[in-house]
C-alpha cells in the first residue's frame, strides 16, 4: 500500500507530464492502448497530462484534439502535422524525423508557458518521446523516468534492437541512461534491458486490465456447454504464430471433435487459407476486429484462451483472460510466466506444434481443475487500475 501522506504530498505538489511514443489517436486507434490504460490508473490518484504526437507517416493535416475525464484528472493532447512528402526514401524518413522532433518541441515549449513547468516527466517507449525527455532534461533540468512496453529486446523478434539503425540504438540508450528510473511491463524483457544496457534496476509494473470490463461472469453455466470454446485475439501479426494454433487444432480434430476456436483481430489471407486447406471452416471462425468491449463479452463467454506468440513483453489479453476467470495455454515467452502457472493454465514451448496441440487436449480433459472465481480474484488483485496506479505513484517519490 502507498503511504496516504505520500499520496496527498505528489496530488498536490507534483505536476506530472506523461509523453507518449504510442497512444491512441485519430491516425493510431489502439496503438497504444495499454498506455492510456496505465494513465487513466495513475489518474485515480493525481493529476497526469499526457502528449502525443502522431507519428502517421503520411500527408495529414496539423491540428491538436484534446480530451479532459470526466474527474479532470486525466487530459490527453493529441497532436497530428503536416508533411509534404519527399520521393527519395530515405531523406523522406530523415526530414519526416526532423519535423516530428521540432513540432514536439514547438508544443512542450507552449505547454511550459500555458501550464507551467513539469516536476516529472514519464515516456512511454523511448523511441522517439525519450528525445524529447531528453532535451527537457538539458533545457530544464527536469527529471523524468521511462517505461517500456515493447519486446524488441528478445533476440527473437525478426525486428529486434539489435538490427536497428545506429540512431535507434544510440538514442534509446541515451534515454536509458538519462532516466531517473526505468520500468517495464514484464521482468523478463526487464532483465534484457537492465543487461543491455547496464542498469542498476529495472522495476516491473504490469499492464492494467478495465476490470470493470474484464470479470468472472457470475450466470456462466457451472459446467462446459458444448462446444468448448476457445478464443484467441491479438492483431494477427506474424510473432502471432496464429498459424501455429490452428495447425495444432487441426491435430485436436482427430481426438476431440466438440470444441470451437474463435480469432478474434483482423483476418489475412495466409490465415484464411489456411483454415481451409485443414478443413476447420465449420470449427474455427474468424470474427474479426471488435471494440474493446465486445472483445470483453468473448472472453467472459470463452472456456479457456490460447496464445502461440513466438516473442512477448506481457500481453494484456493474458491478464485479461485471467481476469475474466479462464484458464490460458500460452507459449512460454518474455513475461507471459510471470502470469500463467499451474493453477490458471500450462505454458508449452514457442513453436512446438505437437506440444501445444497435446496441451489443448489435457486442459480440455482437466477442465475441471481450474477454479475460475479464484483465477479471477488473483487476476483481479495484480492487474486492476486501482493496483497499478499505486504502483506508479510510489514510481514517483
């Protein structure tokens, strides 16, 4: 538990300024989401206002949407900029940085002037709000601490760290380095980070679930109703492995015909193809994107929830799915065994078709095990707004 003391101390003499490399906006719906999750957390307790400027990439007009809660402590600036684009690739990507980083400067210089100086700033992912951090640390002297919600830092990821360009990397060591503290949604990636890049500590706050959303629902049926349903979401990306589930549901056909498996996210061709070369029309159905609240109803109607990704920070479906009281077969990757163990799931190896496809059968078998209100209580307790927020106000003593 914070300190009340502490709590009213930061409410009333801090002024924090969260800077944003992802958040939703009008060009970028749920890049970011998770972000603003974790602000509107923060937000129970003190006052945050949060910058973010689209980085679209393409001819946008310039214009600022803001949006101010229902309580007045969480306002969100949202900013778009022109660019006229260049034909060479790559002084196109060269002046498009440019711009990004002098209309940030243009705003956080007239955001000081209307609202004051920040005492504290957050980024959320370094690259590329941590530059900003940066030249306000050399401007201003103000502080500021950095989170990161990305899982580049695996060596498993086609993209990772590693390939990056050399202002990439340099860059994002640069706000490392800088920061007052650094935090990251999982220990896993944590412990990359803090090795990479030589840190004293790395601390862990988890992604934050809407549990007024995400809940046991109490009138589920006591026992399975057939089908047993399974329900995957995600954006379908390759690290995805989605793939990979519907082959080992194509191997659970063969000794389990009562179950159904529902993608949840956008479809793509390889996906769909694949569905039907296996035969699994009529048993896998692929929904497609939903608002954040339907995909809330899926997983309250699900039995259980699988997950095959090949790298992962900490998937907020997982504490999602978990919140929601079903049990969850993931690959073991990045932070995810910081969430699923024995009593809420089985974790199998990234890529391991046969293994997967065994485990889907003994958890369907064992069904009965799993105890859905405790797996949502626990849920419940690491992963809800009210959880996290204090987490990050004690971030911030």
């Amino acid at each position: 538990m914070v300190n009340k003391n502490v709590v009213e101390e930061i409410k009333n003499q801090k002024k924090i300024l969260w800077l944003a490399s992802w958040y939703p906006g009008e060009y970028e719906l749920t890049n970011g989401d998770f972000v603003q999750r974790h602000a509107r957390a923060l937000s129970l307790y003190t006052k945050v206002d949060v910058i973010h400027v689209a980085q679209a990439g393409i001819d946008v007009p310039t214009k600022k949407n803001t949006t101010i809660d229902k309580e007045g402590s969480l306002t969100e600036y949202n900013y778009s900029f022109h660019h006229n684009p260049l034909s060479i690739s790559f002084l196109n990507k060269v002046f498009y940085n440019l711009r990004y980083l002098s209309f940030y400067k243009k705003i956080l210089k007239q955001y000081i002037a209307d609202k004051g100086m920040p005492d504290i700033v957050h980024v959320h992912a370094p690259m590329k709000a941590g530059i900003l951090a940066l030249w306000l640390k050399k401007k201003y002297g103000i502080p500021f601490v950095v989170t990161e919600h990305s899982s580049m830092y695996d060596p498993a990821a086609k993209d990772n760290f590693f390939y990056r360009s050399s202002y990439f990397k340099n860059n994002t060591t640069k706000v490392f380095k800088q920061a007052e503290s650094v935090t990251c949604v999982s220990d896993a990636i944590g412990q990359m980070i803090k090795n990479i890049f030589h840190l004293s500590t790395v601390k862990v706050i988890h992604n934050v679930v809407q549990t007024d959303l995400f809940y046991l629902d109490e009138n589920r049926p006591a026992e399975v109703t057939k089908p047993f349903v399974w329900l995957h979401v995600s954006s379908m990306y390759p690290l995805k492995n989605v793939e990979g589930i519907i082959q080992a549901f194509a191997r659970v056909e063969d000794s389990n015909k009562s179950w159904q498996l529902r993608l949840v996210g956008p479809p793509n061709a390889s996906v769909l193809k694949l569905i039907k070369d296996v035969g699994l029309e009529h048993k896998i159905l692929v929904v497609g994107e939903l608002p954040y609240d339907s995909v809330a109803q899926e997983m309250k109607a699900a039995n259980a929830f699988v997950m095959f990704s090949k790298h992962e920070n900490f998937p907020c479906v997982i504490a999602e799915a978990h919140c929601c009281g079903i049990p969850i077969i993931a690959s073991d990757v990045g932070g995810i065994s910081e969430a699923v163990n024995v009593e809420n799931g089985i974790l199998v190896p990234s890529e391991n078709i046969e293994v997967l496809a065994h485990s889907i059968t003994v958890l369907m078998k064992n069904y009965a095990y799993y105890n859905a209100k405790d797996i949502a209580e626990k849920a419940k307790l690491s992963y809800s707004e009210e959880t996290i927020g204090k987490l990050l106000m004690s971030l911030y003593q």
